[in-house]
C-alpha cells in the first residue's frame, strides 16, 4: 500500500519548508528545533534526575525487555486491533502502520526469510513482517505512554509533553548506557532501544497521516486547520530529534 501523498505528505512537506525557511538564517539548526520540540513541553527544562539514578538493569527489564510472549505464533499473525488471524500474507490488513513499515524497513530486507528453530523442528519466516509484528507490540505501548489520561478524540490525540519527556528520558538512558562497563547489559539496552526509536517514529507519523486523513483537505475548518499545523510541526521537530538519538544508538551498537 503506498501512501496517498497528496492527502497525508504534501501538508508535512508544507510545513517542513516553512521549519526550513526559518532555518536558513540560523547557526545552529538542532539548537532552533529543539527549542521547537521544547516549547511543546511549557516548561524551560525537563527534569530527568530520576533517571540519572535509576539502576539500569531494573530499567532494561520494566522498560525496553522484550519478552517470549509477545512474539506472534507461526501460524498467527496479530492485526493491529489486537486480534488474531490465521495467517496468509494476502490478507494482511494494510493500514497505515503497515505502509509505514515497509516504508521504513527496504524492500529486500522486508521479503527476506529466515529459519527459526522450534521444539518440533525449523520454521521459515518472513522477517519484514517479524519486524512489522515487533513494531505494532511497541505502537501499542506507545498509545498508552503517550496518550491522554481522558480519551480525546480531537486532532491532538496524544500528550506531546509526554513526548517531549520520554525523549530527554531515554536520552539520559542511552548516555547512561554508553558509560556502562557490563558489556551484555550495555548491548541488551542499545539493541532494544533502537527498536523502540523506530517504533517511535513509526507511530509519530502515523499519527500525522492519520489526523491529515480525517481532518484534513480543502473543508476543513480553520480550527482544526491550525492544529493540524501545530500538530505537524510538533511532529517534524520530534522526529529530527529521535532520529539524532537513533544515530548515536546505531554506531555504537556491536558490530555482528
């Protein structure tokens, strides 16, 4: 499925060269767009204290572990509502997340197979969508940390001061972690971490798509317009930022 750029991208476009324009006259660009993402917190700085204390170990387990049980059967597949299916990869439900997906993960990495050994013998797997499956377990963590404690069924569907906090926490974390002498913590919590940065940006932008799909177009009210925009640029700024974090968590993972 690809995605619609007329309806979904062509407004993040429009509101990136308007970030980019601003930009120009600017010495320092990450300075100006954190201070953009920051603004979105309506505090001047994040307290992150907790987590310069916190023991790793315990954060890695409550926090970014992985777990057996949240991996898909071979024979089921979860649909992103939470339910499950027998698996056939012509029925796979394409949503927006699944675009994005296949967007994020390349094509030739998304239809490799690879051989995973159970108690009853080999069983070869589709790795794009064993990746697709490890991103939607995250998404749904994400909507729970990031979302409203009321429900909201506006444009802004999910708390950016949450956000903002989650960022500066796992910045602090994976600062942490670069220090950290135990060699199998230290790569456990980098090789998590990275997973769920992808799943963050993942679920970033399908928020936008998705508020663009329904509020957006030409009958849109001049309301729901200026959130929309906000909501965009909000957007825009987080993902530079997570992806500056991603880079760094990237090249100093160990090399396979």
């Amino acid at each position: 499925m690809a995605l619609s750029r007329p309806v979904w991208v062509k407004p993040v476009e429009k509101a990136f060269r308007k970030m980019m324009e601003k930009l120009e006259h600017k010495e320092d660009m990450m300075h100006y767009i954190e201070q953009v993402f920051l603004s979105h917190y309506k505090k001047e700085k994040v307290n992150t204290e907790e987590f310069e204390n916190v023991n790793l170990a315990t954060y890695f387990d409550i926090n970014l572990k992985y777990t057996v049980s949240q991996e898909p059967s071979t024979s089921e597949i979860p649909t992103y509502s939470g339910h499950y299916k027998v698996f056939n990869p012509e029925l796979l439900v394409s949503t927006v997340v699944h675009a994005l997906c296949k967007f994020r993960i390349r094509p030739e990495d998304y239809g490799s197979t690879f051989t995973r050994h159970e108690s009853w013998g080999p069983v070869t797997l589709n790795y794009g969508e064993m990746r697709e499956h490890h991103i939607k377990v995250w998404i749904e963590k994400l909507e729970k940390r990031f979302g409203f404690d009321i429900c909201s069924s506006d444009v802004k569907r999910f708390d950016y001061r949450r956000v903002v906090r989650d960022y500066y926490e796992l910045s602090v974390i994976v600062n942490r972690c670069l220090k950290e002498e135990n060699e199998t913590l230290k790569n456990d919590i980098l090789e998590n971490i990275i997973h769920r940065l992808h799943a963050t940006e993942i679920f970033l932008l399908k928020e936008v798509c998705e508020a663009h799909k329904k509020y957006g177009g030409r009958d849109a009210d001049h309301k729901n317009s200026e959130w929309l925009h906000d909501l965009t640029i909000f957007v825009i700024s987080a993902e530079i930022m997570y992806r500056k974090l991603r880079k760094i968590v990237f090249f100093n993972m160990p090399r396979k």
